[in-house]
C-alpha cells in the first residue's frame, strides 16, 4: 500500500485547506452541522461500549479507556471519508496554506469560527434529538455513567484541561495528517483510528466531544450549570485544541518541509 511522503502529506493538506477557504458560509454550516453530528455518533458508541461491562471494568479500569478508545474513532472516520468540516482538523489542516501566504488569516478565522459554532449546533442536536429523547442511556450503567463523565470534566483546573485540550487536538491532528498519507480507504481507517484511540483512551479533552458528552450530563441530571460547562472545560479545552493542532501539527509541518 502506497503512502505520501511526510512533505507530500502537508502538500496535501495546503490544497484541502484552499477548497475549505472556498466553500460559501452556507455550505461550511452545513458541513460543519454533520461533523458535529459525527463527533457525537462516535461519543454515544463510545459511552455505550466502553461503559456497558461495569463488573469487568470494575476490577480491570484499564478495559473500559480501552473499549471506549477503540470506539470513539468513528466519528473522525465519517468527518474524512464521508465528508465534514471539523473545527479541530482544520486547527491544523488551515495552518500551512496561511503561513505560505495562499490566502489571509481573516479566512481562518471566518471558517474556524463557523464551523466552530455550526459543529456545537450538530452536536445538540444529536444529544437532545438521538439520545435524550429516544431514551438510549436512560437506563444504567449509562445513565450515571455520563452524569459522572460530565461531573469530572468540569471539575478538573483550567490548566489542566488546557494541557490536556492540547494533547487531544495534537493526535487528533496527528490522525487526520495520517488519513491523508493513504489514498485508499483502508490506509485512511487505519490512521484515523489509532492516534484518536490514543487520546480518548488517555482522557485527553477534545471540545468538539465535549459539546456532545457534558450536554448529555446535563440531560441527565447531573449538577452542572451553564457556567460550570462554557468556562471550567469548554474555552480551556478549545484554547489547548488550538495550539495543539495549529502549533504543534500544522506549524511544525509547515516549518520542516514547506517552510522557503
């Protein structure tokens, strides 16, 4: 099976990057709603596997971060073979064509900022929609299950969940470079699916989750207010995205091989 080339890949993602500059708002809404609504499809798989085997994982915690890891990947898999437009993905995949002057940083910041919002929009309509209202986690394990996941996500410090915002986006990032490096379907599942196991298996924050797994909590009835949501996880986990993905995979790319 063929692969690009490390500078191949970052080629790769300048010439995604200017089709995604290009698209008009109604479109980039659009394609961000579904990334949402993907991103929460892989958090409910997740939630379910992952948490559905609590006498096993009781005794062997290592067994549900792993369950869930190996769960949560689809929703990144659908993003890029199915087609979305994920604001974390594009943390990085945007970075090189803006450094290598292609188009301006006020491009950047128009769809950053509308996929952003557009891919919560997905994701609140999939927790209240698909889950809450259907009833798929009324019942335990998974009904504390995720009024637990919320709890601790918005317990944590800020800078805790900066750091770890940026270890999310970095495999995140990592994965979506990897699904370039394969033209062919089974090369992209194959590197999509690892790095993005890996950060949900160590408990790394991704923001784009977290729209859909502390919404749900909240659903569910765990004690958390608006507040406790927006500034205790969602802006740090979005700010440690950002520099994970824009720094420490676009920037770094684009400074090793297109760089003149």
């Amino acid at each position: 099976m063929s692969t690009l080339s490390p500078a191949e890949i970052v080629t790769t993602a300048q010439k995604a990057a200017l089709q995604k500059i290009e698209f008009s708002t109604r479109k980039t809404i659009i394609l961000g709603i579904l990334a949402g609504v993907y991103i929460a499809m892989g958090g409910l798989l997740s939630l379910l596997i992952g948490y559905g085997f609590p006498e096993i994982s009781a005794n062997n915690p290592g067994i549900q971060k792993l369950l869930s890891g190996c769960m949560f990947p689809l929703g990144l898999i659908l993003v890029v073979i199915a087609g979305a437009e994920l604001f974390t993905g594009n943390n990085a995949v945007l970075i090189p064509g803006v450094l290598n002057g292609k188009y301006k940083w006020w491009a950047v910041w128009r769809n950053w900022t509308l996929v952003y919002f557009s891919n919560f929009l997905g994701a609140l309509f999939f927790v209240y929609v698909m889950v809450h209202l259907t009833g798929v986690i009324s019942a335990d394990p998974w009904h504390s299950a995720i009024k637990d996941i919320a709890t601790v996500k918005v317990s944590m410090s800020w800078f805790s969940v900066f750091l770890k915002g940026i270890g999310a986006n970095w495999l995140v990032c990592l994965a979506v470079w990897l699904g370039m490096s394969s033209p062919g379907t089974a090369g992209k599942l194959i590197g999509l699916w690892f790095p993005v196991m890996c950060f949900v298996a160590i408990g790394y924050e991704h923001s784009i989750a977290n729209m859909f797994f502390i919404p749900l909590g909240i659903l569910q009835g765990a004690d958390i207010s608006i507040y406790d949501f927006i500034i205790c996880n969602l802006i740090p986990a979005t700010l440690g995205n950002i520099a994970g993905g824009a720094l420490f995979v676009g920037g770094v790319y684009w400074y090793a091989y297109l760089k003149k």
